[in-house]
C-alpha cells in the first residue's frame, strides 16, 4: 500500500515526509480544493523533506477546468520554473494536473500541453476525471496520454460510495496506470475501500485545527476564523495503524 497526503503547510509536509507518507501532493489554499503552490514554498518543502516523492498540483485558479490560453501558459511557465529549482536530496518530483472541454471530455490538447512542459516528471490527472461523462474512457485516454496515475472517488462524492466503480477502474487499467483511491478516506474506513475498491494506493489530508497565536483585535475576523488546518502527525499516525492491519 502507498500512502500520499495531500496538504498546503510547508511545516506539514516534514511532518508527513517524518511519518512515512509515501508522497506529498504539494498545493496552496486547499479550501478551494487546491492551487499550485508558490515558487518559496516548493523551494522550502524541497529543502525540507528527506525521502518522500513530491506531487505538486498546477491549478492555476479555482472554478472550473476549462482554461484560457493565457491560464494554460501560466501553469506550463509554473512547470518549468520548479523542474529548474534547486534539488539537493534528489527528490522525486511528479506534478498533479487535469483539463476539460466545456462538455466534460479530458482537454486532450492542454494535457499534451501540460505534459510537453513537464517532461520526464511523471504525471497525475486529478479528480476532474470524476467530472467526465465517461470514466472508463477517460482512463484509456489517460493511459494513451502517458499519465502515471489518476486520483479519483469513482465518480461519486467519496471513494467509499464509488468503492465498486474504482475497482471496474483498477481492472481496466492493468497495471498500466495507478488508481489513486482518493475522498473522504479516514482511518476507520480504509479497510472498507480497500477491500471494495482494490486499490494499493490511497490519497488523503491527515488535518487537524490548531487555535491562533494572533491576538483579537476589531476586524480579525475578516482574515483571521481564531485558528486555522495543519496537518497533523497523530491523524497520520492513524492512519499508518489502520493501513498495517491490511
């Protein structure tokens, strides 16, 4: 089994490499759903980690996955710009990607785009795959797309309610791409999904609230809810636990 925690805290990304995560999807203001990180935090979490692979999302906006010319220039520049950083440890990088047509087909061209610019960096088309209107054929796009994985719920709101659909998805693939099991897993589910699924790789947060230091003041509220989401080494912790029993 492989383990990828996805998170937006430079601090979170030691704590999941120390833990024994097997990768980190690296991404900024996962309230949203994720956005590409900027260039100070991948350099950070570069000279941060030691072993873990690193997953980095190029999203360029929130919203839709229909993007503009301009958009699908800026995440191709994003691309380029971390492959030429500094990487001391060697650390795997992958980048995390997806596109679609207004009708909810996998944008073909921007993904060969995307591709083109990442290079020999492996690729993971993320879950607007669940948005498309034919799983079983977007993944054989995929798979002719060259992508290395695909995290997806099995097109449903969790990967414990599209359990049966993920597991048509794993035999379809055989073994020519990875189905990352990704949505609403927890620790006390992962048995569940993986039992029903039948996947090998899961993809989750591991979050936990920590209060602010900052004082109150009139207008904290507007920036500042009183505490905020880290990822936590207890909830990884967890889930290693649960994972072992497998």
């Amino acid at each position: 089994m492989q383990l990828e925690i996805c998170l937006d805290d430079i601090d979170g990304a030691r704590i999941a490499d120390g833990a024994g995560a097997d990768r980190i999807e690296l991404c900024a203001d996962l309230s949203v759903g994720g956005l590409t990180p900027s260039i100070g935090t991948v350099v950070q979490v570069l000279n941060s980690v030691k072993r873990v692979g690193l997953q980095i999302l190029i999203r360029q906006r929130p919203g839709d996955f229909i993007y503009s010319s301009d958009e699908i220039s800026a995440m191709c520049a994003d691309i380029i710009a971390i492959k030429s950083l500094a990487n001391p440890l060697n650390i795997k990088i992958g980048f995390v990607i997806g596109a679609l047509t207004p009708d909810n087909q996998i944008d073909l061209a921007v993904i060969r785009t995307l591709k083109s610019a990442a290079g020999e960096c492996p690729l993971t088309f993320h879950k607007a795959f669940d948005l498309t209107t034919d799983l079983s054929a977007s993944l054989d796009q995929l798979i002719e797309l060259g992508c290395e994985r695909v995290l997806t719920s099995g097109g449903k709101s969790t990967a414990l309610e599209g359990a049966p659909i993920i597991k048509e998805l794993v035999t379809q693939s055989a073994g020519r791409i990875a189905i990352l099991a990704g949505g609403g897993i927890r620790s006390h589910n992962i048995a569940e999904i993986v039992k029903a699924a039948g996947v090998t790789e899961l993809h989750m947060s591991a979050r936990e609230s920590i209060p602010s230091p900052a004082q109150s003041g009139p207008i904290t509220a507007l920036y500042d809810s009183g505490e905020r989401q880290v990822t936590s080494a207890a909830v990884i912790a967890e889930i290693q636990s649960a994972m072992a029993t497998l």
